[in-house]
C-alpha cells in the first residue's frame, strides 16, 4: 500500500493548489527531491561535466556517471547502454535516423500500428521515404487493442524494424513486448520500444523483456523536462550513428577531416548536456525507486479501475476503452463536444485534455475523432475520482456555455 | 431589444449552437472554401463564400467545433450575409474590437453581441474569432483576385 498522505506532501503542486491534475500522461509534478536536486546543481555545484581539472568538475562528472547507473538501474540494464537525450521524442528521432535509416533498404519493411504517437511514427515516415523501406501496420481489434495473433500475422521476413509504444497514449491499452520481442527476434527484426507511457508506471526490466531500444522521457515520471533516454543493447549503440556531432562525442579528429568517435554512450551526447536534468532524473528514479514501481504499478491499476467503475453508471458518457489497466480513461460526454467539457471541468477545477492525441485510430477504430483522456499517477485518489465523477455527472451543455458567457 | 442579459447571451448561443444558420457546405464552383484547423485546440472547420461585385452573396460552414466556435460562426455568417465588402469588414472591425475590449459599435453587432464577454476567458477567444478569420481570409483573396484580374 502507498502512504498516499505522504506522498502528496512531497509534491508542492500538490500542496498548493486545489487542481486535481488528472493529466499525467502529458507530463508529470515533481516531488522536492527532483527540484532540490535540480536547485543544488545551480546553487552548489553549477560548472561543466568533464573529468575534472578542478575538484567540483570532478565531483558533477561523478554524479552525471551515478544518473546513468541510477537509470540502469532502473530498466535492469547497465550505464554504458544508458544514452541522454532531451526526451523521448529525440530518443525516437535518434533510432530513426541514425540505425534506421543506416541499414534499412529497398524491400525492407518497418512494422508499426496506427496508435502510435506521432514522435514515433513521423520519423519512420521520413526513414521510409528516404531509404524506400516501406512501412506497414498491424491491424487493431475493435478496442484499439493489439493482440498477439494480429501481431503473428503482421510479421514477416521482410521486416526489420518493428517499432511500437509499448502503452498507448490514447488508450492506455499495454502490448504484450515480451512475447512480441521474442517472435521479432524469430525473424531477425530489431524491436524498438516507445515508453513514454510505459517507463513511469511500470516495472521494467528491459533484460527480460529483451527489447533492442527503448525511449521515454523525465518528465513523464516526475523528473524535468527537457531530458530523456534512449537505451540500447551495446552493440546496437555501438552500430547506431550519432544525430550530432561535436564536443564531447569524438576522443580525437584531425584537419583532414578524419573523425575518431568515442564508444557509446558519449558518441551520442555530443556538446553540453541537460545537466541539472540529469541529475534531476536521477532523482527522480530513485525517488520511484524507493516507493517501488511494484506498488506504483498496482495502486494504479487498481485507481484506473476504480475510475472505470465510477464512470460506466453514468448515462451520458461513453467510454473507449473499460479494459484499459495503465491509468489512462478516454471517454466522451454525449451531446457535448470534448473541448466544452473539457473547459467546463477546467472551471471546476480538474485538469484533463481534449484532443485528438496525434492518433489516427481514434476516428477508424473508436470512430470519434476527438475524446477526453483523463490520465492518473501514483499520486491521485480515489476522493479525487469521486469528486471528479460528481463534476461530470452534473455537466449539461447549459452549464458548459455558462461558464464561459 | 438588449443583448446584454446573461441570460439572454446564453441563450442565444445555444440556438446557435444547436441549430446552426448555413451549417451546410455546397458543391459549387462559384463558391471559395476555407479550411481552418486550429492548431491550439480541436476545432477543424470548413467556410465557404460566394462574393460577387462586392457583395456577399452566400456564407457556409461546416465541420467540428466546440459551443463558442459553432455558435459564433453561425452568427457571423448570418450577420454578413448580403452585406456589401466594405460593411462586412466594418462589422468584422467591430467584433474583433469586442473581443478585444477596444470601443466599438454594438449596434452593429446585433446577435454577436452575446460575445461581449468572451473576452475574460482568454483561453477561449480564439473559439470566437475561427469563423470571422476564415471569412476575413476569404474575402481578402477575393479582393486580391479581383485586383488581379
Ligand atoms: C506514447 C508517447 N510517445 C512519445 C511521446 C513524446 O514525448 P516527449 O514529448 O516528451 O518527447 C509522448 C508524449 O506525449 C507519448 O505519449
């Protein structure tokens, strides 16, 4: 169980509004360990990461190396596999690019879905325009959901890379990765994982999963922004070319033009990183950590369902996907268009989106083209489920237009 | 007749929302469309025109949108229909400035004026103004094309 009492006490968000933030997959509050960690590198110890002329470089080296084992740690994978980026969205873009378009051909396939967020779909769409490897999707059932009979189907000698989110943006919905790596491997494709959604809210263990790449972001997990990861199994990395090149990523290069690249990680990380974001997410790891990402796991699966619950009885509200388990509700109130409820719930003081999420599966599996995504943490409660619901249930399209006239 | 009863303001955009004025986009070439998707929020909506010497002959819409964009492009298109050029952007004129609490003519605004506190919600004020953006657009290249020939 979560001491839930303390724990909403280590949010200052928490402590000083009245907000019931219900959109955590967008991005996530920070407890005070991260924004103290974050604070003590500009207060503390505010100078560049490079081995060390001087004592306090030396001492931000080391705790930039104890991030990337926290990390590691963190997936069960080792430090040298741990690549920094500025988020998932780059992590992807650096997979695409730089081993994607490297050895993708003619002829080869790279195997996807329609779910996917747009951070991991445009740089395969642009991948596939280059390299003339085509790109194909492995058909959804009617709930969104992939299962691993269309998945068996969709595979094929041809594909090379399967890449997918491994929790859905939209519906929440988690696909099967071990199985999927397993049968991937089976046909020599490389399977590159989308965790933005995944990486917060569960346990990972990239060993066991098996899975060849794996991108998320920081802030999506209590950590800061502008930081994220890409692991990779090492000789993956070390096929995979650099996005940019500068200080930092070469040991040595020469006037004719000759470039002696470090291995990786530190090839990938070329000039000065996010530092303070680092050692925010380092924080921010532990800090989960400590809670455990078991409990954190289980207390939001039993929050999505307790949501469910609550929302089904209410006559006016259709909800996309009941079977859902990782803290994602997508659902429409009938009659009112999803920015108007979304605005009339904002004025009674809940946070939740109304979009489109950058999926096309909503309008040709849900068939609505734009919905509500109210999305928990391990820090949300059941009493803000019940006030939320309360809010919800009282909504007519009268009160949404009164709010605003 | 006043405009400024809450009550009144709201009721209007409900009719308009509700049952919207030229909610129906036609096949004709005669007609000019514009396509506006927002890139801050969900709308996504289509207006089209048929402007002929000067003169606003026609105004349509369709598409999604929320309460606010509906019902102001409903009330637009019906405010500026049959309107000649310069009048239609006097008015135009006039609504922008409301939402921007600048002085303006509320005589002139008729329904629109249920609009005139939009302007408190800054977050919605872009709903108001979709519908008077595109038929803006519209007549500007109508203008241009005519320029042109
Ligand atoms: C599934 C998924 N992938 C990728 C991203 C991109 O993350 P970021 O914007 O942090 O780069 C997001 C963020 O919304 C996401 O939900």
């Amino acid at each position: 169980m979560l001491d839930l009492t303390n724990i909403r006490n280590e949010f200052p968000m928490l402590k000083k509004n009245n907000l019931v933030y219900f959109d955590n997959a967008a991005t996530t509050f920070k407890p005070y360990k991260v924004i103290n960690a974050v604070m003590d590198y500009y207060e503390n110890c505010s100078v560049n990461v490079h081995r060390g002329d001087y004592d306090l470089s030396f001492q931000v080296s080391n705790q930039f190396d104890q991030a990337r084992e926290a990390v590691a740690k963190y997936l069960n994978a080792t430090s040298k596999e741990i690549v920094f980026t500025s988020g998932a969205s780059s992590s992807l873009n650096l997979v695409a690019y730089g081993y994607g378009q490297k050895y993708l051909k003619e002829g080869d396939v790279i195997l996807s879905t329609e779910a996917e967020h747009a951070s991991n779909i445009l740089p395969w769409f642009k991948v596939s325009e280059v390299t003339k490897a085509k790109i194909e999707y492995i058909p959804l059932n009617e709930e969104g959901i992939l299962s691993i009979e269309n998945f068996k189907k969709a595979m094929h000698d041809k594909v090379k890379v399967v890449t997918l989110a491994q929790v859905s943006n939209v519906l929440g919905h988690k696909v099967p990765m071990k199985e999927i790596c397993k049968i991937a491997h089976s046909y020599g494709a490389v399977v590159v994982v989308d965790g933005a959604q995944s990486v917060p809210h569960l346990k990972m263990d990239v060993q066991d999963l098996d899975i060849d790449f794996l991108a998320f972001s920081a802030h999506k997990m209590c950590g800061p922004t502008g930081v994220g990861v890409l692991y990779g199994k090492y000789d993956l990395l070390q096929a995979t070319d650099p996005f940019l090149l500068g200080g930092g990523s070469n040991a040595r290069f020469d006037i004719c033009g000759n470039i002696l690249l470090k291995n990786a990680p530190y090839k990938f990380e070329a000039g000065t990183p996010a530092i303070e974001g680092v050692l925010g997410l380092k924080a921010a790891v532990e800090y989960l950590m400590d809670i455990g990402m078991e409990h954190i796991e289980e207390y939001e699966k039993e929050l999505n369902q307790y949501f469910v619950e609550k929302l089904r009885p209410l006559e006016h509200v259709v909800i996309y996907n009941p079977s859902g388990t990782c803290g994602i509700v997508t659902f429409n109130v009938k009659g009112i268009f999803a920015q108007d409820v979304a605005s009339y719930l904002s004025s009674k003081g809940f946070a939740i989106r109304a979009g489109n999420h950058c999926a096309k599966i909503l309008i040709d599996v849900i068939q609505a083209s734009e919905t509500l995504r109210a999305s928990v943490y391990f820090y949300n409660t059941k009493e803000e489920i019940d006030a939320f619901i309360q809010a919800l249930s009282e909504i007519t399209l009268e009160k949404c237009i009164a709010v605003v006239i | 007749m006043t405009y400024f009863d809450q009550n009144l303001m709201r009721a209007i955009i409900m009719d308009h929302y509700t049952n919207p004025r030229n909610k129906k986009l036609v096949e004709d070439e005669s007609y000019k469309t514009k396509h506006m998707a927002s890139e801050s929020c969900i709308d996504d909506i289509y207006v089209q025109s048929k402007i002929e010497d000067g003169v606003i002959k026609d105004l349509r819409f369709d598409g999604v949108a929320c309460t606010i964009s509906t019902s102001s492009t409903s009330i637009m298109t019906a405010l500026l229909k049959n309107k000649d050029i310069k009048q239609a952007k006097h008015i135009i004129a006039q609504y922008r400035a409301m939402l921007n609490e600048l002085d303006y003519d509320s005589e002139l605004l008729e329904e629109a004026n249920c609009f005139c506190n939009l302007s408190k919600q800054a977050n919605r004020i872009k709903c108001g103004l979709i519908g008077v953006d595109a038929i803006s657009e519209l007549i500007e290249e109508n203008e241009v094309s005519n320029d042109e020939q």
